[in-house]
C-alpha cells in the first residue's frame, strides 16, 4: 500500500504541468502591429485596461485611477477643468507619473483627423517623429515629460499619454490602449 502511495505520488508530481509565467501585460511592441487596420468603438472602455497593465506602463502600482465620459466635469491640467467630450480614464502612481487615454464620443472623419494630426503643436510640445503608426493618421509629442500619441481608428480619434520619452514603452501602453477601446 505505501509504494503504491509512493507511486501514485511520484506520478502526480512529475504530471502536473508547471504553472504559466506571469504574462507581461505589455509584451506586444507597437512596431509589430498594425494598427492601421485596426478599428475602436466611441464607448466607455477603461474598464478593459486594468490596473496591472497601467502599473507596467508606470513603472510602479497605481494609486489613483479615474474615469470619464461625455458630460462629466474633467480636470484638463492643474486647476482647469472642462466638460468632457470623450470617454477617457487616468492612472497614476504615488510619485506623480500618469498614463492616460481618451477617444472622441463624436465620430471624426479622415478630413478632420488629417487636420488634427498635423496642428501645430502647442506651447512647450515637439513632433516625436520616431513613433510608429498609431491608426491613420498618427500624431506623436512630446510634452514636457510626458509623451501623447493620437489617431484615427476608423471614426474614432483615440489618444493616449504616458510620463515617459521611452518611445517603446510608450507604444506598448498605446497598444493596449487601442486592443482595450477596440
């Protein structure tokens, strides 16, 4: 009875399959994907990024987390706020640094996305030219310390923004966005 015990044992511990290694919520590079086929639906989608994929993106765990839909009073920088168009949302860590996204509820056409992505940049912001095609067309800054990227997906303006110059990482956090909105 003990070696069988003693077999049965062996055999269930050489059997069970290993447990999967965490997966690495931001392991798709935004240079591996096209996002110019991609398409994202003007609805509420913070509720498809979690915490965990803001966290990596961070650098740190979340401690605040926001949402926002059309209609809703929205702190737009410092002190300022303003009635929301869009259905965005907002994280951040215990040291100030941000991820945000964002999409238009109206629809945008190409016309109007063209005229978007090519706006002269505001005070204190520069092209990131190096940023690869987020939907089309794409706009890339870098402000200050953080880094925006904006396109059209469909009929769906879609923007998000991370306290980073890491261009990489920067496009990792914009393609979960963009799977999470889609």
């Amino acid at each position: 009875m003990v070696v069988t015990a003693l077999a049965v044992g062996i055999g269930v511990l050489t059997t069970t399959p290993p447990r999967p290694a965490p997966v690495d919520p931001l392991a798709a590079r935004l240079t591996a994907a096209d996002t110019t086929a991609m398409t994202v639906r003007r609805v509420p989608f913070c509720g498809e990024v979690d915490d965990a994929t803001a966290a990596a993106a961070l650098g740190g765990p979340v401690t605040a987390r926001t949402a926002w839909q059309p209609g809703d009073r929205v702190a737009v920088s410092g002190r300022v706020k303003d009635i929301a168009d869009e259905y965005g949302c907002s994280w951040a860590t215990a040291s100030g640094a941000r991820a945000r996204a964002w999409v238009f509820a109206p629809p945008v056409t190409p016309e109007r996305a063209a005229e978007l992505a090519t706006a002269k940049p505001t005070a204190g912001c520069t092209p990131a030219s190096r940023m690869p095609a987020y939907g089309a067309p794409t706009s890339a800054l870098t402000c200050g310390d953080r880094t925006v990227v904006r396109g059209l997906f469909g009929d769906a303006w879609l923007t998000c923004e991370l306290t980073s110059h890491d261009l990489d990482l920067v496009g990792r956090w914009c393609l979960a966005v963009a799977r999470a909105a889609g």
